[in-house]
C-alpha cells in the first residue's frame, strides 16, 4: 500500500531460523536505507522467543539509532535520530 521495499529490499518471515540466517543482510539494508520511520513491536514472541531477542543486532541498532515518536499499544513507532 505504501510502494515501498522493506529495508536492503529483503523480506523474510521473522521466524528464528529465517533471521538466524538473514539477520546480518536485513541490518546492512537497514543501515544502508536508513529509514526515516520504523515501526516495532518488541513484545512480539515466536516459538516463546522475543523478537528482540534472536533479532538481537537489529534490535540493538535501532534502539541506538531511532527515537520514539508515538506508540500504539506496545507498537511503536520510531524516527532516525
């Protein structure tokens, strides 16, 4: 809806097996993109695993490099810095 590309133009399904795997080409993307807006839910558990948690690079670099502008229940919505 939107016509854009997720970040790095790579989109996978964000299950642990598939990020253990992609992970280092999703944050190249993102780094490489720079996105102005990023929305993340850090509550979200696949197999009883935070999101946060086997996405651990991409979460560590947003959290760096992206400021929270307004939420939606536990959906944020994130700005570069």
């Amino acid at each position: 809806m939107s016509q854009t590309l997720p970040a790095g133009d790579i989109f996978v399904f964000q299950f642990p097996w598939f990020l253990k795997v992609a992970e280092d080409r999703i944050l190249e993307g993102i780094k490489k993109d720079r996105p102005e807006i990023i929305v993340s839910d850090r509550t979200v558990k696949i197999e009883d695993q935070l999101i946060s948690d086997f996405a651990r690079k991409i979460d560590q670099y947003i959290k760096e490099n992206y400021e929270k502008i307004d939420s939606v229940r536990e959906t944020e919505i994130l700005r570069r810095k």
